[in-house]
C-alpha cells in the first residue's frame, strides 16, 4: 500500500509500505478520506514532543471496515466508520468523572499509532474499548465524516462554555475551525454570530460560505470597538478565540459582556503560554473563562449526527481534496490559509 511517511521537519513523503497485519482485537480499514488540519501543517514544519519519527500522521479519518479481529462483535466488514482521533484511556480519575478530553494517558491516531495518510490503517483496541469507531450515516460521504473530529471538538467548547438559545457570539479566528464553531453556535440557538479575523482575505473567503450575523476585519477594525457598537455596547455573551493569540485572549477580556464567557479554544505557542489578564475586568465584569482540550467519544457520535441533521455543513467547508500523492500540496494549502478545509482522499 502507499502511505504518508513523516521523518521529521519537513520532510513528508508517500511511499511503498506494508499492508498492516492485524490482532484479534483491532480492525483494518481501507482509508477514504482524511482531513487535514493546522496540527498537521505545525507537525509538517516543526514536529511534535509526542510524535516520534517516523510515523504515519493524519487524525481526521474515515473509511470502510475491510477486515476484523475475532474479538470484534460491535463493528461488520463493509461498515463505512469515522474513527476519533484523541483516544482516552477510559479508566483514569478524568475519563470516570465523564472528562475523557483531559485524560492524562491520552494516546492520540497519527501520534502514538500510524494514521490515516495512508491507503490502509489498523485502528487500535485503545480506540475500540473506548467506543471511538463510529458508523457513518448513510446520507453522509467519507469526505464529510472525516471532518467530524474537528466538529467535535467545536461542540467540546461550546458544550463547556454554554452556547444556548439567545447568545451573542464573536467568534476570533476565521479558520476551519472558525468556521465550524460559526455553524455550531447557530445550531446550538445563538442569536446572533460574529466572525473576526486580523487576515482579510481569509476572513472574506470563510464569510462567504458560513455568512455570520457580521465580520470583523481586524486588520482595519478595532475589534473591541467594533463589538461593542454591534451589540449597542454590552458585548458578545460569548467569545470563542479559534486562533492561537495571546491578544485575542486579552481583547476577549475586554470586550466581552458582563457575566460573560470566555473560551481560549485556540493553544498559544509553547514558547509565548502567558497573557496579561486584567483580573479587575474578571472579577468586576463577574466572567467565566473556559478552557476546551479536543474531543470526548461521545462529542464525536454527536458531530456525526449534526452533520447528518444537517445542522452543521461541512460538506461546504471542504475546499480542496487531493490524492495521496499530493499530501504535500494539502499541507501548503493549510499553510497558505488559500483553503477552508482540505481532505486528502488515499484510495483515489
């Protein structure tokens, strides 16, 4: 089979590798969709401390069951499955208080186990006792449930910052992820959602497919100022900062409306973690800020049936699909901010 073999800093390259043999308690699948992500783009130029060369990454998976264990009941061959990326150990203080995204033995696809930029992928019996293999609705394509994961991680945010019927929402940051957490604000009821981004052209391209109330183009706009006159001075109940800047998370502070939330979606770089918080304004303005850590099993199931509901389009939001043998050009297409969602398709 071909695979994506990542040896370090840039350097990604398909060849020919060995179709994976698999034990009585794991499950092959031939490999359909993967999509790509910021995470892959920041492991393409930098690495990762929990990924040790070389390895097969991509996490954002979907493909059809081609082979099983003996020990597999739940899961037939021909089933069309969408397989969770992060992957709880399901056992630990954290995954028995129901809080499996911040399990501290979590392994993840495409990190401690190859993933899926290949043709073929053997999913694991961590990710099979944590029920991470979910079957794909019927009326939603590989290329869609492979965008599953990212959703759900959206969904993991707002469920913990409490997006709900009659909220104001700024969402900072017109990625793909930006752009997800535009869709599930409005499914989850807001009333109105806002979009800003400090890169123009991005922000045009990503407004054009998933029409906030409003957007913010923070390379002319103050954003503070321009939220506060789109919400006759109160602020967004809610702002979700989808990008990895410490500013956001201070203009988030700033901005935000009296007993607001706050969520720091986005991770700030490793080396610059800290922030100045004004702590008057949290203590005073009465706000909560939220973290949010990828995804839970259960948030997955729950993407996949927003995206099958219809309340969450993805299928728009995918841009670019290209071959396997074009992983790289998928990798720039994140990089260059030219695409919303790129999905790679192995078996084309």
């Amino acid at each position: 089979m071909k695979a994506a073999m990542f040896r370090g800093p840039q350097d990604l390259s398909v060849i020919d590798y060995e179709l994976p043999k698999i034990k009585d308690d794991e499950i092959l699948i031939k490999v359909y969709a993967c999509a790509t992500c910021g995470t892959d783009a920041k492991i393409f130029n930098h690495g990762h401390p929990r990924l040790t060369p070389p390895q097969i990454i991509g996490h954002e998976i979907a493909g059809e069951i081609t082979e099983i264990g003996k020990n597999i009941t739940k899961n037939k061959i021909g089933d069309r499955v969408q397989v969770i990326a992060a992957i709880p150990c399901g056992d630990c203080w954290s995954c028995n208080q129901d809080k499996m995204t911040v399990c501290r033995n979590q392994l993840s696809m495409g990190y401690q186990f190859p993933g899926g930029f290949a043709q073929y992928m053997i999913i694991p019996s961590e990710v099979i006792v944590v029920d991470g293999v979910n079957k794909i609705p019927d009326n939603v394509s590989f290329d869609e449930a492979a965008v599953t994961e990212p959703l759900a991680c959206a969904i993991n945010a707002q469920q913990l910052v409490k997006v709900t019927n009659g909220d104001v929402v700024l969402v900072m940051g017109a990625g793909p992820i930006g752009c997800l957490h535009v869709q599930v604000a409005r499914a989850l009821g807001a009333k109105k959602v806002f979009l800003a981004d400090i890169n123009p052209g991005r922000l045009k391209l990503s407004a054009e497919v998933v029409k906030p109330d409003a957007v913010i183009d923070m390379s002319k706009e103050d954003v503070i100022k321009k939220s506060l006159e789109l919400t006759e001075g109160i602020g967004p109940t809610v702002v979700i900062t989808a990008a990895p800047s410490g500013q956001a998370q201070e203009q988030a502070i700033s901005l935000v409306a009296p007993g607001g939330r706050i969520s720091f979606f986005g991770g700030l770089p490793k080396d610059k973690p800290f922030i100045n918080c004004d702590s008057n304004l949290v203590h005073y303005k009465e706000l909560f800020l939220v973290g949010a850590n990828g995804s839970s099993p259960k948030q997955n199931k729950i993407a996949l049936e927003m995206i099958s509901s219809g309340k969450v389009e993805v299928k728009k939001l995918i841009t670019h699909k290209v071959p396997l043998a074009q992983v790289n050009k998928a990798i720039e297409a994140v990089l260059s901010g030219e695409a919303i969602k790129v999905v790679v398709n192995p078996n084309d």
